[in-house]
C-alpha cells in the first residue's frame, strides 16, 4: 500500500462503498491476494500452470483469480511462444504496478460529464443515444480484450466478469439470478447526477456492456432500466443469453 501522506480523499458514502467493492472483488479472496503478490515478484509475470502449481489448484481456478485481477486492472495479460517457437502461446499476468498499491479513489470530473450530457443532448434523443451507445461499445470491447481470452467463455461466467469489470471502473455491480435469467444490477454510477440531468448518458453505460459481453460470449441483447430504490436509484441491466 502506498504511504500514509497526511492527505485523505473526499469520497462520498455511494463513492466509498463502490471503491470497497471494486477491491473486494479483486482481493477478497484470501488465496487471491497470495497469487497477486506471486505475479508481483515475477518481473516477467507467471501463467495460470504455474499458479496452479504453486498453490495446488486446478488450472481453472488458477485462470479466474488471475483473470479477477486483470479485471479489477491490477495485472495485465500478454502472450508469448515457450523457447524455440513451437506449442500454442501461453498467456503470462504480469503486475501493472512496480510497486504494490490499492487506489482507493474513485476518479470523476464532473464538469466534463455535465458538458458530454449537454453535447449529447444537442444531438437530439436518437442521435445521442446511439452515439452513446457507440462509444460505450468501443470502451467495452477495450476492457474485455484487457482480460485475455475471447469469445471463450460461458454465459454465466462472462456476466460475472463484466460485472467485476464494471465495478472496477466505479460502477459497483454484481451479477444476480432472477428467476431463469440473469441480469447485472448496478448500485452506483461513477456519471454521478449528471445521469438524472441527462438520462442519454446511460447509452454508455449498455453499450460498455453489450461491447464486453460480445467480445468475451457472443453479440447479446443488452436492455438496461433505472430503477428507483429509496432515496437512490439502482440500474438493472437485462441480458438476452440466446440472441
């Protein structure tokens, strides 16, 4: 962790449970917080075999600590040939950071997010949204493809990861059952009252999830809806597992 400074971040009570939730994702698990401090000292990062070898798990459950903290942005995910070229590449996670830090903060400007909902406004509700959506998509495809694999896992698992992913930027999400479907439940968004001023902004926020989940499962339906929960409103986002 970083040193004490004497400085300590304004973060309101949805700001601070959104940045305990993205860390808790991330290092939660005490077996976890082992594996990272593993890849840590590993200047040239470690696979998901040599995981599993070290701390006696399957190869599997190697791949989803590693991939849970390349989600939450504290390992990064490169592929490279074993000596003399032949075999399949093997992905290596390599810590980000030289030093081992925990940001706690979560970043905002709220003076660009009034000005992003004004210009979207201008556009007209259609135009904007889609723009919205757009660029929400792009982003979305940029963070599945920080997590390594693509197109490779399952329904389930890919919801998961999109859910840790969300939180990770400030989002604090997580996947639930409702009946036979599952859907991602949002209990903070980083866009602040912005989202109340200018509801168009909440485009970026499905197409950040239409865009991981198409590159981690498939092209999939994505319908996101604000809901009203108390003094606070959550956003529930609906997911057509077979479109």
């Amino acid at each position: 962790m970083r040193p004490y400074t004497g400085e300590v971040a304004t973060l309101s009570p949805t700001e601070f449970a959104s940045a305990v939730t993205a860390i808790t994702s991330a290092f939660g698990d005490p077996t976890r917080r082992e594996i990272y401090l593993f890849a840590h000292g590993a200047p040239d990062g470690v696979t998901a075999s040599e995981v599993a070898e070290r701390f006696e798990l399957h190869a599997n459950v190697a791949r989803h600590h590693l991939d849970k903290l390349a989600a939450g942005g504290y390992l990064e995910i490169t592929t490279a040939r074993a000596a003399g070229g032949a075999g399949r590449p093997s992905k290596r996670y390599r810590a980000i950071d030289a030093e081992v830090t925990l940001d706690v903060a979560v970043k905002h400007d709220d003076v660009l997010v009034q000005l992003l909902g004004r210009a979207l406004n201008e556009l007209g509700p259609e135009r904007a949204a889609a723009l919205a959506e757009e660029v929400g998509i792009e982003y979305g495809r940029t963070m599945a493809g920080a997590m390594g694999e693509q197109g490779t896992r399952s329904f389930r698992s890919a919801l998961h990861a999109v859910a840790d992913a969300l939180s990770s930027h400030g989002f604090a999400a997580h996947a639930e059952k409702e009946g036979n479907s599952l859907r991602i439940v949002t209990q903070h968004c980083p866009f602040g009252d912005a989202v109340v001023e200018h509801p168009v902004i909440c485009a970026v926020d499905r197409g950040m999830v239409k865009g991981m989940l198409g590159t981690l499962y498939g092209e999939t339906s994505v319908d996101l809806v604000r809901t009203p929960v108390g003094d606070d409103v959550r956003c529930v986002t609906a997911v057509d597992e077979h479109s």
